[in-house]
C-alpha cells in the first residue's frame, strides 16, 4: 500500500523534473538549439501542427537555426508562425529554407531570461510539494481506515519527504546550469 503511493508520487515527481526541463529547453541563451521551435505550431492546411513535424530543423552553426520545410508551399506559414511565437526571431527565407539567425543577448535580456527560468523552476517545485501532499494524504486515509499502521505512515511519509527533496534538488541542479548559460557572453 505505502509503496504503490509511493511509487505514483515518485512518477509523478519525475514528470514534473522533465516539465521543467522542457521549460527550460525554449528559454532562449544565446546559442542555437533546435529546442527553441518545439512549441512553435503552423497552420498546416488548416489544422495546427509542430514545426518539428512538418519541416527538418538543425543548427549549423552556434547563432543560426535552418528551418526546412518538407512542403515548400507552406513556407510563408512557417515563417509567420515563428514571428508570433513571441521568440524574437526574425526569420530570412529564400523560397527553399528559412534561416533564424540567433541574437546575442543583451544584459537586460539576459536579467529578464533568469527573472524566467526562476519562475518555471518554482512552479516545478510547486508541483512536487503537491504531490508530495497528495501522497501524505492517501497515506494518512489508508490509516484512518486501518488499512496501514502509524509505523507504515510515519515511514512512508519520511520516504516521501526523501522524494520531494531529491527531485526538488534536480530541479535546483538544471535552474543552477541554466542561469549560467543564460549569463555566459
């Protein structure tokens, strides 16, 4: 019983890490990553599909992103979609390819980048300490129906105050290596 909760709130932790981590992967610092368009969507014949889904994207070199769209008609889309994904880039396209050239960033920029990062990392935490109350709360109903032990409780809610700080910690870990991309010049 203790261990079903507490391997439910340990996957449920893990997601919320990778969710982070996705977060962090659009925050844009300075260098090319083929990451920055995941959440870019085109109007793709009237139905909104991923970037990534309709068009080869790579990152020739450290400031540039190639955006090539496998159905060259839809390339104008592509190139509007980008520009009102509130990424500040400016797309150059030549009827074959679209080239984002990345922007250095600035020190305002970069202040506002972690001002960002921050927050996503603590709404990470946020919903690791939920489902750490969650897990304490099935915990505590499986003992009032006595169906485990004040023991198996008190254990199982030191386990899951183990979960919350090792996850909480990863999270710390990613925020710490993102804020010093983001500051790198």
């Amino acid at each position: 019983m203790v261990e079903e909760v507490l391997q439910e709130a340990e996957r449920k932790m893990r997601k919320a890490v990778e969710a982070t981590r996705e977060e962090f992967a659009v925050v844009r610092t300075g260098k090319a990553s083929t990451s920055l368009l995941n959440r870019v969507t085109v109007d793709y014949y009237g139905t909104p599909t991923p970037l990534n889904q309709i068009s080869s994207i790579s990152a020739p070199e450290p400031s540039l992103l190639l955006v090539s769209p496998y159905d060259k008609s839809v390339i104008k889309e592509v190139e509007r979609a980008i520009l009102q994904s509130d990424l500040g880039l400016n797309p150059v396209s030549d009827g074959q390819v679209i080239r984002l050239p990345i922007p250095r960033l600035n020190e305002e920029r970069r202040r506002e980048m972690i001002k960002l990062v921050r927050a996503r990392a603590e709404e990470g935490r946020v919903a690791i300490r939920n489902v750490r109350r969650e897990g304490i709360e099935d915990l505590r109903a499986f003992e009032k129906e006595s169906e485990i032990t004040k023991d198996d409780l008190h254990r199982g809610q030191e386990e899951m105050q183990k979960l919350t700080d090792r996850f909480i910690k990863e999270i710390d870990e990613m925020l710490k290596v993102k804020e010093q991309e983001l500051m790198e010049v």
